[in-house]
C-alpha cells in the first residue's frame, strides 16, 4: 500500500468523525436565540431593555448614563465610535459605535466581524431606556450586511421557526450576546451586580452559560425597596421564570472584622457584593442619623433606595416619601443605612455616608432623595 492509499484512507476514515463533531456543536441549546430574540420595530431591528431605579433624578441618571456609554465608545480608540447628541434637559443621548464581535478565535484563525450601531438612552426620574439600532457588519473587509436583511426571523429561522438557519446561525447567537453584554454595562453602571461569567466579561468570545439578569423581557429594576423588584433570568427553557433577587447574590465575600462592631466584617468598597444590591430590593433601609445610640433620629426610606458609583466613588440613595419628615437629614453632614433583611431585628448591611450637596431642587409634594458616598460598609457574618 503506497502512501497516496494511505492519505485517501486517512482522510476518508476521518472525514465521518469531523463531520459528527461539526453535527455535535450544531445540537447547542438555541432556544433563547429563536424567535422574538431579535426584535424589530416597523420592520426595523431595535433592540431595548428599560431599566427602573427608584430614587435616582433624571439628572442622576443623565451624568451616569453619559458617562458610561463616553467611556464604552472610546473603548476600541475609534475616533468615529463617540457620543454624537445630547440633550440633558430632555434626559437623552446618542452615540454611534463600531467594535468587534468575534465567532470564534483559535491559535491558528481568528473568525470575527465588524459591527456598527446607534445607541440612544432616554433617561426619565426613576427609569432610563436603552435602545440598540441600526446594526450593520462589515465581514472580512468586503462584505456587507444589514441586521434586518441578515438576523431577522425571516432569514436567520427555518419556516417552523425552530431551527436557526446554519450559515447565519453565529451571526444571530452572538449579536443577541453582543446586546445583553451593552445592556449588562449599563445595569453594573447603576450598581447592579455582574452576573457574567469572567470570562465572558467585555468581547467574550465564548457562549454564554450562565443565566443573565438582561436575558429576561421586560424591564430591569434597580435596588427599589418593594417585592416587585424581582429580577427576571432567562433559564434557556422556553418560559422564562421569575426568581427574587436575593437569590441571585453569592456568599459574601472575606473582609477584615470590624473592630467597632463586633460580628461583622468591612467590604472592600470597590467590590460591593449582590447581597447588599438584593437587600435594597427586598429589606427594610432605615436611616440613623447621629452616633449616640440612646439619642438618634431613625426614619424608614419609604420610597426606597439603591447603590451606584459616581465619579468612580461607591454612593447609596435613599428616598423619602413626601409626607415624611426631612428636617434630621436636612441638617446632618452624615448619616448611616442599616440594611434589614426580611423577618430580621439586627441589620444584615450597615452603610457609613458622607452626605453630599443635592442636585436638584426638592419639590413640595415629591418624594425627596438624598445621595451619601459611602465611607464605610460593614456586613454581618
């Protein structure tokens, strides 16, 4: 048998094999990528996430907003990926931007594509709304595709709509990916926790595998003070199930005791964990204001509360319903948040803050909300 026989057979026996191994990766659970997962507006691919956070101003919300997506823009140093309108009287920002979506990368090829995209945010007191639109991909420099004639229902899905079609299948699975990766940006911006895996953290090249809290339809709910701010997780079955925040939080994370109360252990500020964001969802926020423990002024934040960051500082809100009194935190330059889980009589999560100037002006018969930067937070063992 000459070596030519041998080559032939090699490749004949192992032809089979590849072609069950491409059959293999083809089987993937597609089911969050089916139909509905790229939505269209008047014939128009838009994807949209809302975002409620109760306590925060428009303006509040504004400068974050604005601040995030200058900072996601410039993330390739693409002079053309920028903030191109703003309008901060009517809440609302748009910028274009151009990065990288890759399929698939290995030592010897590298298999991406360009994309292009309008992002626009119209923020509102309490909420803001995060639209993605006018999708566009460059492939190996030539080609040229538009979401509408390239992800959509229409071609990415067989007729029954239960197959993804196989040559635009990568296309549809990882834009949906590149949308919730922008729409999980933007709820860690406003303090929520990261549920992606590291390494899928910004231009993930794997599939994703763990549930995200942008997967879920309807809006995200930010560190709001009632039990209807349950974050809703896409499970990859087809119905979506809603599951409490506070399900969703790791343990808390090592921390040194703390020396001023026993029993609980000082967080690293930068590394806030779930279980706080979850506790301004589901507990009691009460606010203390003074140090002496036999003569202080507590109040309940009856509209609520959540965390976020400002110029790079950890800050909690606080918001007071409008017929409770405000003259204590009026006056105080500091105040502390004792964070009660349901059911408890001893604080889970104690918050140190530093009052800092308001941003706007309390109206008369409105909720009034009060931003401190945190200076120290403290959690029960």
């Amino acid at each position: 048998m000459n070596k030519f026989t041998i080559l032939f057979l090699t490749m004949f026996l192992a032809l089979p094999m590849a072609m069950k191994a491409d059959s293999a990766k083809e089987k993937k659970d597609d089911t969050r990528y089916l139909a509905g997962a790229v939505p269209e507006v008047e014939g128009k691919v838009v994807f949209s996430k809302e975002f409620q956070i109760p306590g925060m101003s428009q303006a509040q919300i504004y400068d974050t907003m604005t601040k995030w997506m200058d900072e996601r823009l410039k993330e390739n140093k693409n002079i053309d990926s920028r903030i191109v309108f703003s309008d901060e009287a009517k809440g609302t920002i748009a910028g274009i931007g151009e990065e990288w979506i890759v399929f698939s990368s290995s030592a010897l090829s590298l298999d991406r594509t360009l994309v292009n995209y309008q992002i626009t945010v119209t923020c509102k007191p309490g909420n803001c709304l995060v639209e993605l639109e006018k999708i566009r991909f460059t492939y190996r420099e030539t080609e040229k595709y538009k979401a509408e004639e390239w992800i959509t229902d229409k071609y990415a899905l067989n007729k029954a709509k239960t197959k993804l079609v196989r040559g635009l299948a990568k296309w549809r699975r990882k834009t949906v990916d590149f949308a919730d990766d922008i729409f999980m940006d933007v709820a860690v911006a406003f303090g929520a926790p990261d549920t992606r895996p590291k390494t899928e953290k910004k231009k993930k090249e794997e599939e994703q595998k763990t549930p995200s809290i942008v997967a879920a339809a309807g809006p995200i709910v930010i560190g709001a003070a009632d039990k209807k701010t349950d974050i809703k997780v896409a499970t990859g079955e087809p119905a979506q199930t809603t599951v409490p925040a506070a399900t969703l939080t790791p343990a808390t994370p090592a921390g040194k005791a703390s020396a001023d109360m026993p029993g609980y252990i000082e967080i690293d500020l930068k590394q806030i964990p779930g279980e706080v964001y979850a506790l301004m969802g589901s507990g009691k926020l009460v606010i203390s204001i003074g140090k002496d423990e036999f003569n202080m002024t507590n109040m309940t934040a009856n509209a609520g509360g959540a965390l976020g960051y400002q110029s790079g500082k950890a800050v909690a809100y606080c918001t007071l319903s409008p017929d409770q009194a405000y003259d204590a935190i009026e006056k105080a330059d500091s105040y502390t948040l004792k964070l009660y889980a349901p059911n408890q009589t001893t604080p889970s999560a104690v918050i140190e803050c530093k009052k800092m100037p308001s941003q706007t002006t309390p109206q008369a018969g409105q909720p009034r909300t009060y931003v401190g930067e945190i200076v120290k937070l403290l959690m029960k063992k």
